[in-house]
C-alpha cells in the first residue's frame, strides 16, 4: 500500500468501517511509515480540534453518537417562537 | 434518524405530521420547540453570528409553514427541516460573505509518482485539546473552517460538528452518500492544512 492509497482510506479507517481486509494492508503500511503515521494523527486531531473550537466535545469518530445525545442544544427562545408563530397566523 | 437531544420525550412523527398537514398552530409549536434549538445551532455553525441564525431559523420555519403540503413523507421531519434552515443558511451566507475561500486542491496532500507524500509532515506541539483550551487557537480553527470553500465546509459542519449521518448530510444537501464521504474527507485534509502551521507552533 502507498501513502496516497491509505489517505483515500483514512475516512472509513477513523470511523472504524474499514474492510478488515483493508485493515491488514492499511496497519502495516503505518508502522513502516512515519510520516502517513503523523498524518493519520493529525487527520484524527483536525476532527477534535473542530468540534472543540465549537463548543461540539472531543468525542472520536466511534463514540461520537453518544457525545452528540448528550451535546444538547439551548432550547428555542420564547420571543423567537412567538414570532414565527404570529408570522404564520398573519394572512 | 436525527438525534434531537434536549428535546423531553420525542413527540410522535405520525401525528406531528398529520397536524402540520392540516395547519395546526399547536402542531407547529410542538415542532418549533422540539427542533428549533438543534437547527438554531446548525445556523449558527454555518454562519457564525448569532443574530443571522435566528433570523435564518425564523424565515426557515415560516417557509416550512408555507411548504407543509408539500411535505411528501418520505424523508423524516427532522431532515426536511435541516434541508430548508441548510439552504436558507447557504442562502444568506452568500448574500454577505466577505472572506475569500481556498481553493481545496491546494489544500489537499499532494504525492509523488510513486504514491508517496510530497511533503514531510510535522508532530503538532502540544495535545489538541490542551491546545483548544486557548480561546485564541479556538478562534483560529473556526476561521480555518470558514475558510474552506462552501460545499466542503457545509458537509464537515453537518457530519462532524452536528453529528448527522452520511444518509441524512446527503438527504440534507440533496446528494449522495458517496459525495459527502468524498467531501467530508477532503474538508477534513484542507482543515488539517490550514491547522498546521498554527498547530505545529502552539506552544510557543
């Protein structure tokens, strides 16, 4: 496997859908490859990095589905309701 | 389906969907209250500005209101919602964008003939949530963010910050699962990108 065949796998690889036979080929390449090593970290921190700066969590791809039952938005503001609920009573 | 957190006990879809077909107020309250705040905060995310996310949520409800018969069903309310506060996001953004985008082939890794990277990557200095903690290095990934060019940014906001599914981001922006994953992978490589040079100087 070269670097350019693991990065067009990264995305499955992270969220932990990879084929194992994939897999097989892919873990190998990384221990031989320090440099695709630095990368898929960073690829990994570049999803925390995002979801921290907007107040999302740090969860990793895997246990993302949890973390995002618990990020809970602010409810609606009563002002904003009453306001689209007056704009659709209006003829 | 959506995860609509915060929202009590979801109310049933059958019965929200048959109110909201006969213009039931009640109906569009229960739907206002129940998915209001989780599309305030894709507005937001899209946007960055408070004021414009209310507003988008505001008009996005009303042309829901004004669409209801055309409502087919097929797609959970949630999803239909998200599509129309998307779009009228998307819509407004355009109407006032003011930072230019980059062009993602210049962001995304390059490779030599032979398969490998052209470019020797660096470790990033500290651990990235300790380098998050810094409200100045959280700003700066908002606007890296910002600066990735519309359709990338959009896919990597739904996906990894709101936490939709790849069938619902492409039920969303009316594409295929296949074109968000593409999309979704390649925001992300841009991203990293655009964190670098901050990344790797974090702590000094």
């Amino acid at each position: 496997m070269t670097c350019r065949e693991m990065t067009d796998f990264l995305v499955d690889y992270v969220s932990g859908e990879l084929d194992p036979a994939v897999v097989a080929e892919f873990e190998p390449h990384l221990e031989r490859c320090p440099n695709c090593r630095v990368y898929v970290t960073q690829y990994r921190e570049t999803i925390i990095a995002a979801r921290l700066a907007v107040g999302a969590g740090a969860a990793s791809d895997a246990a993302r589905g949890a973390a995002d039952r618990a990020d809970d938005p602010p409810p609606m503001p009563d002002e904003l309701v009453r306001a689209i609920l007056n704009a659709i009573r209006k003829p | 389906m959506l995860r609509m957190n915060g929202t009590p006990a979801p109310p049933d879809e059958a019965a929200l969907v048959q109110g909201l077909r006969a213009g039931d107020p009640a109906t569009f309250e229960t739907l206002i209250r129940t998915y209001g705040g989780r599309l305030t905060q894709v507005a937001r995310r899209i946007l960055f500005n408070e004021e414009d996310a209310r507003e988008v949520v505001q008009e996005a409800f009303i042309s829901a209101f004004k669409a209801r018969e055309q409502f087919s069903g097929d797609a959970k309310l949630s999803t239909w919602l998200h599509r129309i506060t998307v779009n009228a996001a998307l819509m407004k953004l355009r109407s006032k964008r003011r930072r230019p985008e980059e062009p993602i082939e210049d962001l995304v890794p390059r490779f030599l003939p032979n398969g490998r990277h052209t470019e020797v990557f660096r470790s990033w200095d500290e651990p990235v949530d300790v380098a998050l903690e810094r409200k100045e290095t959280a700003q700066f990934v908002r606007d890296a963010i910002d600066r990735l060019p519309e359709a990338y940014r959009t896919v990597l906001i739904l996906r990894d910050l709101q936490g939709l599914t790849g069938p619902e981001t492409a039920e969303v922006l009316d594409t295929t699962v296949n074109a968000v994953k593409i999309r979704l992978h390649r925001a992300r490589m841009a991203l990293r990108t655009l964190l670098a040079p901050q990344m790797e100087g974090a702590a000094s």
